[in-house]
C-alpha cells in the first residue's frame, strides 16, 4: 500500500456482487494493494468503496483491481437507490419462485400422506429448479470466488445445498429404497436465505432513507426578482430571487428584503421556526412559513449546507470504527475456518461409527450455521442508521471513528462567543436619568446610530430603529458618535464625550459594568441623559445544554478571549463555574491540551476561525453549524443551527450508535460460537439453521433500525 505522497485523492467506486463481510474484505485487501493507494474503505451495506490515494492511479486501474478480485466495479453506475430497488425487485423474483416450487417438495417430503408414485423424481426436479435457478446467485458467486481461490457466505450456502441435492440425486438414481434423500433440505435453505437477504435489502434501504430525504429536500426551480423561474441549477452567486409564503428557499443566502418566519427544522432539527429579515442569511431547503422574501444567493450547487451536509455524512457512512475493524479480519478467514470445521464433523461423525446421513447432515447444518451475514452488516447498517437520524436533527458525524471518540470523552471545553451567546450585542438595559424618558433617548439614539457601523450603534439601532432625519453625523473614533437629529444636537458614546453625568447615570454605568455589560450614555448636547447597557446576551437554550452535558457525567468548562468580567457574568448564567478569559486562539488549544495532560478526554465546541486550533487539539471537535468553514473543518462532528442543545443530542446519539454496533457484533458472534457446536452434533438441522441463520441477520437489522426512533432534546 503505497504513502509515498501527502497528496491525499479521494474516489468513490461502486461495487457490485458483495454478498457479505467476507466479500467487502476481499475488495479492501485487493484495493489497499495498488501501490498508489493509501486507505481503502468498502461498505456491504451500501456497496460502495471509498479509496483514498496520492493522485498517481485512475478510477480504470480502482475498478480492475475490484474486477481482478472477482467482483464488477461499473464505469458508469446506477445509482444506490437504482441498485438497491434492482436488488430488492430480483432478491423478491427468485424468493417466490423458490416458495411456490419448494413449498409442494417440503410437503411432500415431510408428510408421508401426500406421497405419490414417483413422488422422489418430481422433488429431484423442482429442487434442482429452486437450489440452481432461485439460487444461482450463490453459485455463481462461489465459482467466482473458488476461481480466486477466496470463501465467502456464498461458498457456503452453495456448498451445502449443493451437497444436499447430489447425496440425494445419489440416493436416487443408485436405487436405495430406504434411503433418506435431503431434497427438501436444500430447497427450504435457499428459500430461508433468499428471505433473509430480501428483508436485508428492504431494511438497508430503510435505513438509508433518512439521508435521501434530505437530499431530496432542495427546491427544483427558483422565481427571480423579475419574475421568471429558472431551474434551480442555473443559479450563480449574486442572483436574487423571490421567495413567498409556503415556497421552499432555493438556495442559500442573504435576504435582501422583507421579513419572515423560516421553519429550518428538516435541516437544522430546530424545532421553533426562525425570524429573519434583511441582512440575516438563509439555508437552502429550507421553509419560508409567512412573509415573501427575497434573498440574494451566496453559495449553490455542491457548495451550499444542505449538499456539505449530505456529502459528510454520505463519507460518514463509508467509515469503519475499530470494532468494525476487528469485525473484518475475522471474517476474512471466517469461512476457511468454517469449511475445514464441516470436514472435521463429517470426519468424526464417521469415526464414531455414526450413519452417513447423520454424518452428511451434522456437516451440511455446520455450513449453513456459520453465514457470516449478520457479522457484515453489524457495523455498516448502524452507522448509516445513526448518522441518517443525525442529519435529520442537524447533527453530522464525521465518519464512524468519531462514536468511539465521543463514547471516551470525559471533558467539554465551550466557546463562549457564538457558541454560548448570540455572538453578537443587544441593548439589554436602560436608564433615563430623573425626569427623562427612556424610550425617547432610546429613539434618539437609535436614529443618530443608523449611521454607524460600529457593533454598538447597530445593537442600538436594532433596538430603537427610527426614521428620523439626521444630518451633521461626526464618529470620534474609540469614544462615540456625534450629530444632529431633526436638528438637535445629540451625542452617544462614553464618558469623555460628555461634560455632565449624573449621579444615577454614573451608578447605573458602574452597575452594568460589574456585570461584563458595555455601557454608553445618550444625551442631548454635552449632558448625558440616559444610561444604555449592551452585552453578547446568553442564548436561552445554553443553560439547559449545560445541564444535559452534566447529567452524561462530563465536566465543562468555558474558555473565551473576552474580559474576565464578561466571562464570568456568562459562566454563571449557563452554570459554568470553570471560567478561562482573555485568550488567544493558540491559548484555547493550550487549554484543551492542559486538561489532556490531566488525563481527560476533551470535546472541544466551537465557532469561530479561532477556535480552529483549539478544535483540532482536542480529542473531539464540534463545530457549531452558524460558524465559519475554517472551524467546521477542523472538527470531527458539525451540529447544524446555534442551538447547543444539539451538542448533547450529538454525544447521545454517538454512544448510542456504537452501543447499537457493540450488541450487533455481540450477537453476531454468539450466535455462531453457541450454534456451530449444536449442528455439529447433530442437535440443529440443515432446516433449522437456515432459519436461525436468518433471524441473526434480522435481529441486526431491527436492533440498528431503532436508531431511527432516537428523540432529540429540542424535542
């Protein structure tokens, strides 16, 4: 396997004719042999390989390496919902076509009423029809594999119908009145695993569901400002387009006009609908509830949340944690191991002076026992299950190496601007000095500081947005903003912009600063007149956040570059007691680093490009979704929306997902070591095997689907 270059290039191969764990670990070893290649990931749920290599190979040189280890790997293929509907819609052709034939042979077979002359050529025939026709995709597939000299389900599946039908054709056609023919033995296996397979492919499907909803949420045309609609495909940044009551939005971007409530529910998992008027941006997908808007677009196509999303958790799905890891070496060598153990109970059978049918039986019920189909889909189908019910609550898990990340972490370290708090200033208090009105100065200052561009002005004119006619406007730099309004002199800013502050006012500043507040006076020429109070407010879901992460028994901190005032004031609203201030970017990553030195497994939540580092650092990344690209591509995890209720959401459902994947790989594995020893001593039947067989597949596949059902805190 080749690294010779930092150079990391990602292709994505289909791969047709996987039929278990064994079969996607042939693929990896095949793939992770081209010396270009540096990792290679092959999903059997989803049948798609993900390989990563320096850029020196081509998808032609990928696919002959799939091809060469007895597999297709298409040029141009279908997609996964078209591959998973063809292989539902054969897997349910062959399936009732093994039923109606096999069904009279196991009548007939098993009661002995129903026996007619003849009866044991008519059952030679409709089992071969249902044991080579139904299920020629067995054999096909272990002839493939011999010729490759590889083992895998298929092997043994073919092996034992096979066996069957030849010791009873033997049986037959040597004459032996009395001897047992198994014709109902093979047949009834391959109705069982073809039932089994079928339901595998329905609930895989399922299970995927969640994440092609979401892809399929985006808007198919979009109404431009002049009234025509055009395909949403045909939109480049800078366009405006219309957006009105009940539409979805096209893509994603500012409002330009107008005002609205946006349902980001399907995308963000926020459940109350969104404000937004102009200057606010907007998420593609999304639902515009009342009002008409219209939005400028700023990303499209591949580049917009709704298609990142889709694409990381698609790449998610494609991962393989170390429990899945573990998983894929042994069935490696699983079926090998199998086919010597049904030689060695055949052997001993003979040895012990059992009959041949109790011997032949005991060795076909060993390899029918042992498909290792349950094993293959223990660690995909949960994964993609888990990280499906995750996009839908706005929660993106990186790949499956995360869960297990996030099961150890025992420590969070909380941003404070934009992750705990709004991340931007409101007007939070105000007082009028004696005799003043406090909504009049507001309105006064809220018409002088629509000419400012400085964060206070803009706090204050969000608060107090007025109309009024102002004129003379003069800005002093680090002190206030100077000007006329309707003709009157009126002044906003700190204290050296006035000459005369009242008592109450002067209290009233020393109050709202011992709580980490900005305060700014307004008054009419040099006397100040009102007191405006104005701080990063705490967003009202981050307490409850906080309390959730404490419940999951973790400790949190928060660590933040602004005064140790402010950060204080914020760690006691949200119940924070561990408070860092005045940091730098490369101080937050000393911080996460510290508390690892301590032995602490560290999440770290952030925002912003300064919290890059920091999330990089840390054992766990989360990126909270309002922020920058730089930090969400840093971290391992991305909760969509400022709601940091969706951090909990994230770490529950990791360890539920890898919970999910621990019980998968225990029964898979217990299933086979408690049953193999049973059919080898005759206690399970060929019958009976096939049938426990397909209820191990079945019991992953409703344990993983339960995923599904995974209740959000914002709920």
């Amino acid at each position: 396997m080749g690294t010779g270059s930092s150079l990391k290039v990602r292709t994505d191969i289909r791969v047709d004719g996987m039929t278990c764990a064994a079969c996607a670990s042939r693929v990896t070893s095949a793939l992770e042999a081209v010396d270009a290649v540096m990792d290679a990931r092959v999903n059997f749920a989803s049948g798609r390989a993900t390989v990563l290599h320096d850029g020196s190979t081509d998808d032609a040189v990928l696919r002959r390496a799939v091809e060469q280890a007895g597999y297709s790997a298409p040029e141009r293929p279908e997609t996964h919902d078209e591959a998973e509907i063809r292989r539902a819609s054969t897997l349910r052709r062959r399936l009732v076509g093994a039923v109606v034939l096999g069904a009279p042979v196991v009548a007939v077979s098993m009661l002995p009423p129903l026996r007619f002359d003849g009866w044991r050529w008519a059952a030679l025939v409709a089992s071969a029809v249902v044991i080579f026709g139904s299920g020629s995709g067995f054999h096909r597939a272990a002839l493939r594999n011999l010729r490759h000299r590889a083992a895998t389900m298929d092997t043994l599946v073919s092996l034992g119908t096979t066996a069957a039908w030849v010791w009873s054709a033997v049986v037959l056609l040597a004459g032996v009145d009395d001897g047992h023919v198994y014709f109902e033995t093979g047949t009834v296996i391959v109705a069982l695993v073809l039932l089994g397979k079928w339901l595998e492919a329905r609930a895989t499907r399922r299970s995927g569901e969640a994440l092609r909803a979401l892809a399929r949420l985006g808007a198919s045309t979009a109404r431009l400002s002049d009234g025509t609609e055009v395909p949403v495909e045909d939109l480049v940044v800078g366009m405006c387009f219309v957006v009105r009551p009940g539409e979805r939005i096209a893509t994603d971007g500012v409002v330009v006009s107008g005002a609205s409530a946006v349902d980001m529910a399907m995308v963000t998992g926020e459940p109350v609908p969104v404000e937004v008027a102009s200057g606010d941006e907007v998420i593609g997908a999304t639902v515009n509830a009342d009002g008409t808007l219209e939005v400028e677009a700023t990303r499209v196509g591949a580049d917009t949340a709704l298609a990142q999303i889709v694409r990381l958790v698609d790449e998610a799905q494609g991962g393989r944690a170390a429990v899945q890891r573990l998983a894929d070496r042994v069935a490696g060598i699983f079926v090998p191991v199998v086919m010597v153990l049904a030689a060695v109970t055949l052997g001993a059978w003979f040895l012990a002076g059992g009959a041949a049918s109790e011997a032949f039986t005991a060795a076909v019920a060993v390899l029918i026992i042992s498909c290792p189909c349950a094993l293959g889909l223990a660690t995909p189908l949960a994964v993609m299950v888990g990280t499906g019910r995750g996009a839908q609550l706005g929660v993106i898990i990186k790949g499956a190496e995360v869960l297990e990340d996030t099961r150890r972490v025992d420590a969070v370290v909380l941003d404070k601007t934009g992750t705990v708090t709004e991340g931007r200033l409101e007007v939070v208090d105000a007082v009028a000095a004696p005799g003043m009105d406090v909504a009049a100065m507001g309105l006064l200052g809220g018409a002088l500081e629509s000419r400012s561009e400085h964060p206070v002005g803009a706090a204050i004119a969000r608060r107090w947005p007025s109309s009024r006619t102002v004129t003379d406007f003069l800005n002093h730099p680090g002190i206030g903003v100077v000007g006329r309004v309707d003709g009157a002199e009126v002044r906003v800013g700190r204290r050296p912009l006035f000459d005369t502050v009242p008592t109450e006012l002067d209290s009233a500043i020393r109050a709202a600063e011992a709580r980490g507040h900005t305060a700014v006076l307004v008054g009419r020429g040099a006397a100040a007149e009102a007191v405006v109070a104005l701080a990063d407010t705490v967003k009202p879901t981050s307490r409850q956040a906080v309390q959730e992460l404490r419940a999951m028994g973790l400790e949190v901190s928060l660590v933040t570059g602004d005064n140790s005032r402010t950060a204080a004031w914020v760690g006691e609203a949200v119940g924070v007691n561990d408070v860092t201030a005045e940091v730098l970017p490369a101080d937050k990553a000393h911080a996460v680093t510290r508390l690892q030195q301590a032995g602490k497994r560290v999440a770290m939540v952030g925002d912003g490009i300064n919290d890059a580092p920091a999330l990089a650092q840390a054992d766990l990344g989360i990126a909270v979704g309002t922020g920058t690209d730089v930090a969400m591509e840093a971290s391992d995890l991305t909760v969509v929306g400022g709601d940091l209720r969706a951090v909990p959401d994230a770490i529950a459902l990791s360890r539920r997902t890898l919970a999910t994947i621990k019980v998968n790989l225990f029964w898979a594995f217990a299933y086979n070591v408690a049953a193999i020893p049973l059919a080898a001593t005759g206690i399970l039947s060929p019958m009976a095997a096939a049938a426990a067989m397909g209820l191990s597949s079945l019991f992953v596949v409703s344990n993983s689907l339960r995923l599904r059902r995974f209740r959000s805190l914002r709920a």
